[in-house]
C-alpha cells in the first residue's frame, strides 16, 4: 500500500478523492473539484512541455481554446445528433492536427522566440473566436451545449476524475518509455541528442503534438462542465494561466499540475471575492512562491521533508548485474577493395575575411588511428563540426562509405555510423550517468522511439550499458546525476556515450582533456582497441600520447594543412615545431631551476577542518589548507578527490558542512561569493566562462574595479589579447579564453587568484604563454592552482597539496614531489615508465 500511494498518479487520485469528499461536508460545490481536475490535466499538458522537452509557452491556451470551440461546433452545428464522448473526440483530434502543422512552423525557433510565436498563435485564435461571430457567437460565445449522456453534474464529475487520472497514468508511462526519456535528454541537451543519430525537430513535434492533445482533452471537457465556451481563455490574459499553474506546482515534478491547479483556482475564486481587480493580490503571492520555492509547491514540500532531486520519472535505475561483460567494439567491416572510410576533398569554411579551413584533402582508413594536431585557434574544431555536420562547408566534398555527407544534417550522419565527441563536454546534465550512456545504447536499437515499453526493461540494453560504464570506470557512479560528478568523471561519461553509439568512425575531440593519469592511460588503451577495428580521429593536445598512440598524423595551423604523415615524419618537421610544439620540457625545467626562492610572508588564508559535499555526501573531509601572501600553491590529486570542490569551498559556491575559512584575519565561510570576490580573493573557472556574445576588451572591462591591474598591464602580460581585443569571445581560441579568464580576475584588486584546470585543452605553446604570466604573477598575487598533470605545474609554484579521498595526503615543497617520482606515482596514480630492455 504505502508503495503504491508513492506513485504519483495514485497522490494525485487520492487528492481528487478527498476534495470529492469534501463536498459532501463542507460548502466545497462539486464543481470547483471538476473544474480542478480538468485544470491539473491542462497543467500536466503544458508540463510535458516545459519539464520534459524544455520549451516555455507563453500561449499554452491556444490549443485549450481551439479544442473548447471544436467540440462545442461539433455538438452544436456538424454532426448532428451525437453525444459529448464524440465531441469531445472530434475535438482532441482536430486539435492534433492543428498542433501538427503548427509546430512544424514555430519549433523552427527556440528560447525566447518559440515562447513568443506560441503566444501570437494564441493571440491569432483570440481574434478569431471573437470577431468571427457566424461561427463563434463572437464575445457572447456558443450556450447550451448538449451533455446527454452525463446529463448529473455526479455523473460528469466521476467522467472528469477518471479521465484526467487515466491520461496521467499514460503521461507516466510515456516519461519512462524510450520516446520519454529522449524527450528529457533533448530538453537538457539538443546538441548531443542529435550526435546520437537522433531527429531532435521530429522529436520535439512528436511531444508538441502529443502536449497539444492533452490540453485539448482538458479544453474539451471544460467546454462540457460549463456547456458552452467563449473566447476569454485565449486571450493573452489568460494565455499562460497553466504555465503559471506549472510554475507554482514545480514544473520539474510530476505532481506539480495538481498543487497548481489547486492553488491557482482556489485563490482565483477567494480572492476575486475580496476584490474586482484580484491579480493585485495573487501577483504578490506568486512572487513569494516563486522566490521561497523556486521549485515550485511540490518541491517545498520535499525540503520540509528532506527529499532533493526532480520527480519527473521515478528515482533509481536498473539492478548492476553481478557480472558485467567487457566492453568489446561493435564488430565492423572494413569497406571492400581497401577504400577509405571517409574521404575530403577541398573542404573550406571561412568566417568573414578569417580562412579556418582552406581547401583540405585527406583519406581515413578503417583500422587506424588518424590524429589532427595544431596550436589553438588551428579550426580543429571548427573542422570536426563541419565533418559532423554542426556547420555547413563553404566549398569541399565529404564522402563517407563511399555516399556524399557534405549537405547531410548531423543526425544522419550518425546513423550512417558517424560518432564524435565534444571539446567541451557535452552530456546530458540532469540525468543520471547510467541513462546517459542508455540513451546513447538507445539509439542504435530499432525501438529507440518506442512509446509504450518501458525503457529501462531491455536487458540487451542495460547489459551494454552496464558493459561501458564499467569500460570507462564509471560503474559505481552510474546512478549518480551528471550534476554530481567532477569534471573529469563528466569526461569520462562523455567518451563513454561516444563509445555506445557503435559506430563506424569515431571523432574524437580531445578525450582526454581534464583526465588523471591512471585514466588517460584507460582511456588510450580504449581509442587503441577501437582503432583495430574502427577509423578513429583524433584531435589532442597531449604530444606525447599523440605521437605513441597515432598511426597518421595530421597537422593544421592558421586554416591550413601544413604536415601530413607518419608520427615519426611529423615530429621531425620544423615547420610543426614551429607551430605547434613549443617549449619542450627542458624548458619548463630550466625555468624551475631558476626559480628564486621564496622568503617567508604572512598567512592570508587559512582552512581548519573543513568539510563539504553535494547532495548530503561527503567530498572534503576534514581539510587543513594555508595560502600565503604572494605563495603560489598547486592543488593536486586524481579525478573526483575534491579539487575543484575545495576551490569551490572556498569561494562561497559551496556552503561548508564543518570548519573555519579565515581570510585576513576573518571568518569568511559563512559569505557569499561577490562578498569574497570584494574581500581580494577571485576565482578563474573551469570551461572560462566568458560572455560569449561581448568582445574580449567588453569582457574585460566588466571586471575592472579599482585597485586591480589596468588594461594596458594585462595587455603587457598577455600581448596576444591586444589584438584579438575587438573580437567576440565566442570567435576566439581555447587558449585566448583562458588568457582572458586569467586577466579578468586580474582587473578586480585581487590577493589570492584560485585557478582551476588553467591548462586544459591548450597546446604545448600556449601553455607555455600561460605559464610565463603565472610566473611573473609569483610574488605579486598569491596563487592556488588545480592541475592534473603535475609535472607541467610544479615547475611554477612554491607548494603542493595532494588529496586523497578528500584529505591531504601531501603538503610541501614543490620540487620535494617533483623530484620524488615514487611518490608521484602513489599519490596521483602516474603510470612510472617501463624500464627500457637491455640487449
């Protein structure tokens, strides 16, 4: 029983049940029960909208008013004698096939614009049902519309309730159908979706459609409890009454139509009774809900009852198996006669008067690792979006098994055995890892669309799933969300759902950015597998792991293809040094052993015990951490440890759980961010996080305070920001974003800087220009870096701290770790090097 009444449908029966009842000792009229369990079903069709597909109708009425005319019409004037069963059908119907031709025209935009054209389609239908009197009755409406069959206001009532908990219970076997959770992988991320070989356009109509149907239903039956309708539904006033009822509700619960449906009529009724002009009473009420309860009225009462997460779909995921099988690649022939897998010729993108691709030709072969290398801003990416169809190619042709793809959209060319990865990762955020990598197994089964069927009952299915996570390192994670994970783990999951698509080809962009050791070395020997079987290529920074693992290597600098051969050719080119190596590590030593040493200052921040997490879990665990002035301080240890949760601790994005935080002389654990910000302490993000749309200069002149560096210094200490000043954030390199990250925290009057993964997915050269200003930063600013490649950052700092499972496990002089190898290889998982063989 009590599991039973955990469902959501049956909560919401039990609800009606009891305001049913209630009518029978109270003066609750029956009516308002009906009118509520139609709107909980108005509300629940515009929530499958906004909590499962991530799209915000401003206009949510048009397809409840339409539907509202299309049955009283039918009743009324075009089928004659019929009963209330056939209106109402004709009603949804007509109202489906409306939604159909209406969605293919305003899915064609997102965001704001697709919010936006709902409500002018509301506004339209507005204008018609009031001027159109012949057919309408105009502002007087359509009276006395016929109900034979449930002529009993008792009878209508039990119609009502029955109907609007048997489509629930539909609604909550489609959220758990294949088709469902696409809808929920495509709300948080259409991009990937559609890496996966999904329609993301003809998913989004299918739930358009299927939303439009559910509010017609409503409309209609709202047309039979008040025998007639009229037109005041569909104008804007009223055009997001159910998106309001969502909101209140908590549209990311399943159960949120019900509060809000309640809620908004009970109050509508009670205070409408006070006063003409009632909205000057409700509006204040929403905005306290809104701002105590961002998640709704169904979300606050999970927090009184110490419950987290959204309740779309219910919680967990299937058994782990008590064996897993292995991982193996999906078997896959090579094409006949030793033709290549793809094939390019003069493929060319420019952006303005900026050449990224200038007319590039090159084979890939089945069963080989091929490996585009090139400093930042090279167009690697750019070229990979145009091999996967993200951008169209200006000029070119690109062939795949012998079939022309250059005009082909990205998801079929996934399904002609396409699959990438992404430079930044891409997942689907509020899912958990499991169903990231399901959705991704999903997609290469016929099913993958069904409606019926619940998803997670496939053992084939699960069985592969469970087969990469385990193959990735993921397994115990698995039931975690994407939100819960570290960046490297995210990573991890993201090379994992490329690896489950089975494709023929594999495009790979820099898969082992932000990894651990022990994991890069996992992750190699995975491409290396899949290369004997497969096409695979790859874009990486990491030389060293390029030159071992590739078996071609191509080169590209400023839009051109300057080398093209064996590892061994490329590394020998001049030119590629030039462009794209850098500095080798003989630098970077020679700049350590230069390094003065340091006198001894103040401490200015100080961390006792402190202790944090995410979810009620425990990442830190009783950390002891001291910065002092103009120290600069690497953070380091393997994924998931809590390096960037520390930085995060310490920054305010974090509350911590135990523990002191004293700045200065002050306790600051308790402040918020922008008040830590103000105190002299900045952070430098993970991913940048720049404003895309804003110049680099813009960007940099919204951090500018006084008492912090002036342009023209930064400009001195990053010279290649002077010229790419004018240009949009978006349009730049992964290694100027940093630069301008770095100088951002620079402009505010800044003591202590907390950069996380400052070097990832940047080339040797770049790092070395990032690596210059650090240095010419020590002394100036105190600075604490996460790094996960140790060797790259103890050459620049003063000390280094290792986490271990939350704790320090090391904290001492940087060249005491860097010196010490076997420690390096205990503390951070380094895989020491095999001994050369001796003859």
């Amino acid at each position: 029983m009590k599991r039973l009444f955990k469902h959501p449908v049956a909560q919401v029966a039990a609800a009606l049940v009891v305001l049913s009842l209630l009518t029978l000792v109270t003066s609750l009229p029956l009516g308002r029960v009906t009118q509520i369990a139609i709107y909980v079903l108005y509300a629940a069709g515009i929530g499958l909208l906004v909590g499962y597909l991530g799209l915000v109708p401003f206009g949510g009425s048009v397809f409840f008013g339409v539907a509202s005319y299309a049955a009283a019409l039918s009743l009324l004037h075009w089928f004659g004698d019929v009963n209330e069963f056939v209106g109402l059908a004709f009603g949804v119907v007509f109202t489906a096939l409306l939604a159909l031709h209406v969605g293919a025209l305003i899915l064609r935009r997102r965001g704001l614009y697709f919010s936006l054209l709902s409500l002018a389609c509301a506004q339209i239908a507005y204008e018609i049902a009031y001027k159109w009197t012949d057919l309408t009755g105009g502002e007087n409406g359509l009276q006395r519309v016929p109900r034979p069959v449930l002529e009993s206001a008792m009878a209508f009532h039990v119609f009502v309730v029955v109907t609007v908990l048997v489509t629930l219970w539909l609604m909550w076997r489609l959220a758990h159908s294949p088709l469902g959770r696409l809808f929920q992988a495509i709300r948080d991320n259409e991009q990937r979706s559609s890496s996966l070989g999904y329609d993301v356009q003809r998913i989004k109509l299918a739930g358009f459609v299927l939303s439009a149907a559910i509010t017609a239903l409503a409309g209609g039956m709202l047309t039979l409890f008040m025998r007639g309708v009229y037109a005041n539904p569909l104008s804007w006033e009223h055009a997001a009454d159910a998106l309001l009822m969502t909101v209140l509700g908590g549209m990311h619960h399943f159960v949120g139509a019900l509060w809000g449906a309640i809620v908004f009529i009970v109050l509508e009724d009670q205070l409408s009774a006070i006063i003409n002009n009632w909205w000057l009473l409700f509006a204040p009420l929403i905005m306290l809900v809104v701002l105590v309860a961002p998640e709704g009225i169904h979300g606050l009462l999970r927090r009184f009852l110490g419950l987290k997460g959204w309740t779309l779909v219910r919680e967990g995921i299937p058994p782990r198996p008590a064996h897993i099988t292995p991982y193996a690649p999906a078997a896959a022939s090579a094409p006949a006669g030793g033709e290549p897998l793809l094939t390019v010729r003069g493929l060319t993108k420019k952006f303005g008067s900026l050449t990224v691709a200038a007319g590039y030709d090159f084979d890939v072969h089945a069963g080989t690792l091929h490996s585009f290398i090139g400093p930042n801003g090279a167009g690697k990416t750019t070229f990979f979006n145009m091999l996967s169809g993200v951008l169209p190619a200006d000029a070119g042709v690109v062939r795949f098994l012998g079939q022309d793809i250059t005009r082909l959209p990205m998801h079929k060319r996934i399904r002609l055995g396409l699959a990438r990865s992404f430079q930044i990762v891409s997942v689907f955020t509020h899912l958990t890892a499991f169903e990231n990598v399901r959705l991704a197994v999903q997609a290469t089964r016929a099913n993958a669309h069904a409606i019926w069927r619940d998803a997670h009952t496939s053992d084939e299915v699960n069985a592969r799933t469970w087969s990469v996570l385990e193959a990735v390192g993921l397994a115990q994670r698995a039931g975690e969300l994407c939100t819960d994970l570290s960046h490297g783990e995210r990573r991890l999951l993201e090379i994992g759902i490329t690896l489950a698509t089975e494709a023929r080809l594999l495009l790979l962009d820099e898969p082992l950015a932000g990894l651990g050791e022990a994991d890069r070395e996992r992750v190699a020997g995975l491409i290396q597998a899949l290369a004997r079987s497969h096409g695979v290529v790859l874009i990486e920074h990491d030389i060293d792991r390029v030159l071992a693992l590739s078996d071609r290597i191509t080169v590209l600098h400023q839009g051109k293809l300057i080398a093209d051969g064996k590892p061994a050719e490329v590394a020998a080119n001049p030119e590629v040094v030039r462009a794209y190596l850098g500095s080798s590590p003989e630098v970077r030593g020679a700049a350590a052993a230069a390094r003065a040493p340091r006198t001894a200052t103040p401490v200015l921040l100080q961390a006792s015990g402190l202790a944090a997490g995410y979810g009620g879990g425990r990442i830190l665990d009783g950390i002891d951490l001291r910065v002092h002035e103009g120290e600069a301080v690497a953070l380091l240890g393997r994924n998931g440890v809590g390096k960037t949760t520390l930085l995060r601790a310490l920054y305010g994005m974090l509350p911590a759980d135990e523990g002191r935080i004293v700045w200065a002389g002050r306790e600051i654990q308790n402040l918020r961010p922008f008040e830590i910000n103000r105190l002299g302490i900045s952070m430098v993000p993970e991913g940048r996080r720049l404003f895309p749309n804003l110049t680099v200069q813009d960007n940099l002149l919204i951090a500018l305070r006084k008492g912090g560096m002036s342009l023209d210094e930064v400009y001195e200490l990053f010279p290649r920001l002077a010229t790419v000043r004018k240009s949009r954030a978006e349009n730049i390199s992964g290694g100027e974003r940093q630069m301008v990250a770095i100088a951002r925290s620079l402009l505010t009057p800044s003591r202590l800087i907390l950069l996380d993964e400052p070097f990832e997915g940047l080339a040797p050269a770049v790092i070395n220009e990032v690596m210059a200003a650090v240095q010419k930063l020590r002394g100036r600013v105190a600075m604490v870096l996460v790094e996960h490649h140790a060797e790259q950052v103890l050459s620049i700092v003063d000390r280094a701290v290792v986490l271990v499972n939350g704790k320090v496990a090391f904290e001492g002089d940087a060249t005491t770790l860097a010196e010490d190898h076997a420690l390096q290889a205990r503390l951070l998982g380094l895989v020491e090097p095999v001994p050369a063989e001796t003859g």
